[in-house]
C-alpha cells in the first residue's frame, strides 16, 4: 500500500508549502498532490491560491523521490495539446515522477472570474472524452500526431522529447460519474480516483459500486480492467471526539474516515485488501509538521 497527501495550496504561504513539501520528501510518503483552482471553492473569493502546474514543477526540482500530480487539472483550463507537451516535459525533468491527472471542470464562478468559456455539462463531457484521447495519442504515438474531434485539432503535432515513463506518462481520469467519466476512463485512463471530498462518503460500499461500474464499461470497451490501478482520495482525522466524528461525516458523507487510529488502520486495511494501491490524504492543515509526522507515524508506518 502506498501513501500519498493532497497538499492544500489555498490559504496558505510558500513557507508552509516549502516545509510541507520538504518533511513529505524526508519521510514515508510516496506522493505528493495539489488541487487545480483559480478560486479556491467555498464561499469567500479573494484568498490565497497557487497556480497548480507552476506548483508542482517548482516541487519537481526540489524533490528526487515523490511521485507528483494532481487531483485534479481542470480540462477547460488548458488546451488539450498543450498539457500533453507540459506533461511530457515535466515527466522527462522530473525521471519519470509525474501522474497527468484531468477531470472535465465544475466550478462556474472560477471560469466567470477568469473569462474563461464554462460550457454546459455534456459539453464539458464530450470536451473531456476528445481531451482524453488525444493526450493518449500523443503519448502512444510514434510520430507527429493529426487529430479532428468536434472541439480539438491537430495537424501533425509531435511530442519531442515523448514521455520519460515507459509505456507512457499515466493518465489518471477524476471524477466518478457513472455515465460518461468512467467510461472515458476504460477507453482512455490508467488510474482510478474515488473522491472523498465529493460528499458521497469513503463507505467500502461507494467504492465497490464504482468500480463494479468501471469494470462493465471496460468490459463493452474491450478493456482489461486490471490495467487501471485504484486509488483513493481520502479526507483523514485522527480524533477520540465522537462529537468531531459526527461533524466530520456531516460534512463528507458516510464512511468518511474520522475516528481513533485502530479503527482507521483497519478500514484502511479493507481498502488494501480490495485492491487499493494508494490513498492520498487530505485534511491535513499545510505547514503542520506535527500533523504530518502524526499520520505518518500512526497510520502509514502501520502499512511497512
């Protein structure tokens, strides 16, 4: 089992960025997450908010050993071409670290205050699926790639220098909707992500629910489902406070994982054993060192 955190990069301060960044590279950790917003959502607008793919190159040079990526980039942010060359040249700088992970967007307020077009939710979808296949191509590719989708062109687009990691850099798809996300994911992803801040809990029954959906739709697309590894996005609170738990699962859903750190080893334990890979925390407040070394040393140390 591997662990990584979602390092919050909203109301906050390089400093604090720096030492968690440089504590989780010292430690146990395999990876290190940052969120893709312009706002940071909630209610107030006018906080602090790195840019995310500026963030992580930055950290790639600090770095020799975390895995990197994030949870996740926002499709309608960046042209499609144009991440596959950035992911491409951050894998090459970083030997091989990088996870390319992208959902279609859903923060209409981010894109208004930006100028940036927020199309409806079947076109973010068929936006995305087009996105997806063409980072896939021009990862796979063996030279200049052409490609004529309804919303993205290529004409002869090479990607020089190509992916560091071998088969390719892997392309993790967000979001869980049954319909359209995780298919485009059988066709086109190599990682799953089950969201825990997505308010439908971090219950075993959510996650077998959602991979049983997976695995149907590589089964119409011709896709062997044991070649997308599972992951987790897991919000985390150690705490002996009943009270704090209730709120905790209040605010996130059921099954959300708040409580003592025996009863989290075990529920993590049940994720590991059917067929996890990785879980990424959050909730852990940046620049908290101690909060940090806690879970590192009461809930990752238990996985060695």
């Amino acid at each position: 089992m591997k662990f990584g955190v979602q390092v919050n990069c909203y109301d906050t301060t390089w400093d604090d960025l720096e030492a968690s960044i440089r504590a989780m590279e010292a430690g146990r950790w395999h990876s290190l997450w940052f969120a893709d917003h312009f706002l940071p959502p909630g209610r107030e607008e006018h906080r602090t908010a790195f840019e995310g793919f500026t963030l992580i190159s930055v950290v790639a040079g600090m770095t020799q050993r975390l895995r990197l990526g994030h949870l996740v980039l926002g499709n309608t942010y960046r042209n499609p071409a144009l991440v596959a060359k950035m992911a491409a040249t951050l894998d090459q700088a970083s030997r091989g670290r990088f996870t390319l992970a992208l959902g279609a967007a859903w923060f209409k307020r981010e894109h208004e205050a930006y100028g940036w077009d927020f199309p409806s939710m079947k076109e973010r979808q068929d936006r995305f699926q087009e996105a997806c296949e063409l980072i896939r191509m021009m990862f796979t590719a063996d030279g200049p790639v052409d490609y004529r989708g309804e919303y993205y062109r290529l004409d002869q687009a090479p990607l020089e220098p190509g992916c560091y990691q071998q088969p390719h850099t892997p392309i993790m798809v967000g979001g869980t909707g049954e319909r359209r996300t995780l298919r485009t994911l059988a066709m086109y992803g190599d990682v799953f992500n089950l969201d825990g801040w997505a308010r439908q809990g971090m219950s075993m029954e959510v996650y077998r629910h959602k991979t049983g959906v997976l695995e149907k739709h590589c089964e119409d697309v011709g896709r062997d489902p044991a070649e997308i590894r599972r992951t987790l996005l897991m919000p985390l609170q150690i705490t002996e406070d009943e009270g704090a738990t209730e709120r905790f699962l209040k605010a996130l859903g059921p099954g959300s994982m708040s409580g003592p750190k025996s009863y989290l080893i075990d529920r993590i334990g049940e994720f590991r054993d059917a067929g996890v890979d990785e879980i990424m925390f959050g909730f852990i407040r940046t620049g908290d060192i101690e909060k940090y070394q806690q879970v590192e040393e009461e809930i990752v140390a238990a996985f060695d």
